[in-house]
C-alpha cells in the first residue's frame, strides 16, 4: 500500500501555518517506505512554513524522510488556504497536484462564504477507490458534508 496524508492549512496573521483539516488515504499499489511513518501534519504544515512562498498562488513539492510534501498555495476563494499531501515517491507529482485541486474546488464548494478561525478544526475522512476518494468533513464532530473526488 502507498499512503497520501491529506492536509489542508492556512497562514495565520502570525505567519504561522494552521492545519484546519487532515485524512489519510492508503492506495493500493507497492510501497517502498513500509516503515517509515508518514511525516506528522504538524512537521508538514511546518515544512511548508519555512519552506514554501504563501503570499502568492503557487505549487511545489518538497522531499522530507523519503516521503515528498506537495502543496497548493491559493489565494482565492473565501481566504488564503494551503492544500498539501504528504506522499510516497511512487505517487506521481501530477496525481497529487490533480488530488489537491480536486479538494480545494470541494472545499470551496463546501466552505464558501466561510474561513476558519485559528479555533476551529476541520476533519475530513477518505475512503478510496482507484479512480475515487469520497470524502466526509466534519467540524468538531459534527458532519458537514460527502463529496467524492477523482483521483
């Protein structure tokens, strides 16, 4: 199994990256990092902290412990939002930046009109289908909404 850990993130007014939102996906193809833990969101959205440009729409990706951070930095939408996944090496880069726009048109779907507080926490669980990744969003709990994205 190959893992993408999903998260997505927004700079704070003290340029700090919060995390507002995580998941998991475990897809079904050979893995060469079998035990080596996924990189922590919060060493991920550091990473992205220091490494990345936040004040302008922009993608990358950056390799941490065998593992690569791919991001979207927009600037669109209801605020400034940072979506990024943590990958193995065998998940091509144009797969996850696919994976990350597929999220952000959810959530701007979803979240329009609405932007987090430095309180609040998103939850978004992913169950995963070779072509297709519902996802459920909760916040503090309670469910928000399902949506399924292509892979």
């Amino acid at each position: 199994m190959s893992v993408v850990q999903g998260i997505v993130c927004r700079p704070s007014t003290s340029g700090d990256v919060i995390v507002l939102a995580n998941c998991e996906v475990e897809i079904a193809q050979p893995s060469s990092n079998s035990s080596t833990a996924v990189p922590s969101e919060y060493l991920a959205a550091k990473i992205i902290e220091n490494r990345a440009k936040l004040h302008f729409n922009n993608d990358g990706k950056i390799e941490i412990d065998g593992f690569f951070i791919h991001y979207a930095v927009s600037l669109d939408g209801p605020g400034p939002l940072i979506y990024a996944c943590v990958a193995e090496p065998e998940i091509p880069s144009d797969r996850a930046q696919q994976f990350l726009l597929n999220v952000k048109v959810s959530l701007s779907l979803s979240l329009k009109n609405q932007c987090g507080s430095e309180s609040e926490y998103y939850f978004f669980t992913v169950s995963h289908c070779y072509f297709s990744a519902k996802i459920d969003f909760t916040k503090k709990k309670k469910k928000l909404q399902n949506f399924v994205l292509r892979l």
